[in-house]
C-alpha cells in the first residue's frame, strides 16, 4: 500500500497513457480499415497498422509536441517570470533553493552521486531536465518526420504520383502543418495554466497556490 500511494500518480498517468494509446490504436485501425474499403484495398490487420506510418506518424507527433511544452516550460520558467503564477518563481525574490549552487553540496553524502562528483557531470546534472525533455523531443520529431514521409509517399504512390526524400519532406506545407497544429495547442493550454494560476486555485494541488494566498503571490 505504501508503495501504490507513493508512486500513485505515475501510475495513474502510466494506466492513463497506455488506455489513450490503446483508445487511438483501435480507432485508428477502425478509420483505417473504412478507407482500405474505399480504395479496394484488403483492410490492414491490427498488427499491421499498429506498425503502419499512419499511426506512428500520428502518435510521435504527438509525442513531439508534448516533449516540446514540457521542455520549453521547464527551460523558460528557469529565466522568465510571470507575478503571480504558481507556476513561476518569485522575480523579486534572492536565494530561491532552485537556484542554490550544488557546489557548496559537494560533501554531503546524502546529495545525488553527479552532485557529489563535480566538474563537467555536476554541470550537465544541473540541467538534466531540460537536456532529457529536449532529446525525447527530438527523437520524436524526427520519428515523426521519418513516418510522415513514409505515410505520404504511400498515400502519392496510390494515386500515381511521385514520392519524395525524407529532406524533401522536411520542408513540404504538410509536414510543417501536421507540427504547428498541435505546437500552438501546447504553448496555448501552458500560457492559460501560467495566467489562471494567478487568480484560480485548487486545494491540494502542488500546481496551485494556496486558497487563501494573495493573487500576487507567486508560487
């Protein structure tokens, strides 16, 4: 039991994933059979699409874009500020333990080993965050990319007309359309997060302040 309550949310949100991963699996082999139809083409099994371009292109664009808010969040809210934000540090505010110099931690023996280690991998440990959200996010961007293409060069080949690179398709309208549709999504649900913060609440939750705090109080 103590184990379930610690780890509560990641498992949640893992059951979570994985039933929307599940729940778009289905759906999209159901729409994907109905076009086969449409073409006279033998509809995919669901193995098949499961390992199709159409869907993993859908999926790791999604992915891609997820990568790309949590990335961007956690490296700006790092330098920017926004008064009032339970999702911002304080700008006029010194010595904020987010900001504390692991170096001075260097001999506690209860600090992380990078901390503990110093040099280039106490530096690098310092932004390991960002540095792992900003990879995931470029590997999914280029899987995206990769499936895509493959996707459209399926789709042109069914109507006779030519394919194009990966390269090729790196700068195509379709590919940049297939980004920015759910870019603007992610920068749009995290600027709502950032400003209702400021004068919205909700008792418990880390991502709120408290009920009673001033609107101004940030964090």
């Amino acid at each position: 039991m103590t184990f379930l309550r610690n780890n509560s949310l990641s498992l949640v949100l893992s059951a979570l994933t994985l039933f929307a991963i599940i729940g778009m699996l289905f759906s999209g082999w159901h729409v994907g059979q109905d076009q086969a139809l449409q073409h006279g083409d033998a509809p995919p099994q669901l193995w098949n699409y499961a390992l199709s371009a159409d869907f993993l292109s859908a999926l790791f664009e999604n992915w891609e874009s997820e990568f790309l808010q949590m990335s961007m969040y956690v490296c700006l809210t790092a330098f920017l500020f926004q008064k009032g934000s339970s999702e911002s540090k304080d700008p006029g505010s010194l010595g904020d333990p987010v900001d504390e110099d692991p170096a001075g931690r260097e001999n506690d023996p209860a600090a992380p080993w990078p901390v503990r280690h110093g040099g280039l991998v106490r530096s690098l440990y310092s932004y390991s965050l960002g540095i792992a959200l900003g990879l995931l996010f470029v590997l999914s961007f280029v899987l995206h990319l990769c499936n895509s293409a493959t996707a459209a060069n399926e789709d042109a080949l069914r109507h006779g007309q030519p394919v194009v690179t990966v390269m090729g398709h790196l700068i195509s309208a379709q590919f940049w359309f297939e980004s920015f549709q759910n870019w603007q999504s992610e920068f749009l649900s995290t600027l709502v997060l950032v400003v209702l913060s400021i004068f919205l609440r909700f008792r418990g939750s880390p991502e709120s302040k408290p009920v009673a705090a001033r609107h101004g109080e940030t964090g």
